[in-house]
C-alpha cells in the first residue's frame, strides 16, 4: 500500500512491572523491575532531541527546612503530580545506577509515586545495592 503512512506508536512512559512491584510494597520486586526496566525521572530542562548525549536536567526537590534533597521517580508519567515541571524522561537502568552514584552523597532519599497511587521510599544506598544485586 505505496502513500499510507503508518501512524507513530506514541512512546509509552511508564514501567507496569515497577507499578506492578510498588502496588505489593515488594522491595525484591521492585529492585527487579528497576533492573530490567526504565523509569520516569522529572526533567527541569528537556535533553536535545537531536543530541543523544543531552539527556536534560534531571528535577530534584531541596527541602526548604533543612536543605535535604529527594529524587522523584515514578512508574508512570501519569503519576508525576501537575506542580512539578512538565517534562519527563524514560530512563535505563544503568542511567539510574549511575546517577544515584554520582549523586549519593547529596540525595537523602527516592521516593517513587510520591502522590501514589503506591507510594515508596528509599535510600540511595538501598537503590544501588538492589541495582547492583
């Protein structure tokens, strides 16, 4: 059929595995699906659509009181609560591995979900040590 377009498959941001995991509290389930799949990270700035290298900046939230800062991650986009920038990325992994290590020492905590539906908190260190297991 020359001339039909097929339409875009719009990319899906979201991990059902790691929502399936957050729904149970399972902490082995939840390393796993963050093993083997992405996760929703909140982005201040959007990466370069053209630059694979730019993968933007990633939001985090410093606690006015007492200057701790907590990464947000979720298992779906839909999830991201509307107050925090609109912008989202779908990343690995080995992104998310690598990030916690670079910024161990300045993330207190990760909460995922944080407005739910199955909210979850953890320490970096917790994180790197299921991402490595």
């Amino acid at each position: 059929m020359a001339g039909k377009k097929r339409p875009k498959k719009e990319l899906e941001f979201r991990n059902t595995q790691l929502a399936d995991a957050l729904q149970t509290q399972d902490m082995a389930a939840v390393a796993f699906a963050l093993r083997h799949g992405p996760t929703v990270v909140p982005l201040v700035r959007v990466g370069q659509r053209d630059d694979p290298l730019d993968v933007g900046e990633v939001w985090t939230y410093r606690d006015p009181r007492n200057g701790d800062i907590a990464l947000l991650l979720f298992s779906d986009a839909a999830n991201k609560p509307e107050t925090l920038p609109p912008g989202v990325a779908l990343q690995s992994p080995a992104w998310l591995r690598s990030f916690l290590g670079a910024h161990k020492d300045e993330i207190t905590t990760v909460f995922f979900d944080l407005a739910g539906p199955h909210p979850l908190q953890a320490t970096p260190a917790d994180l790197i040590a299921a991402l490595d297991a």
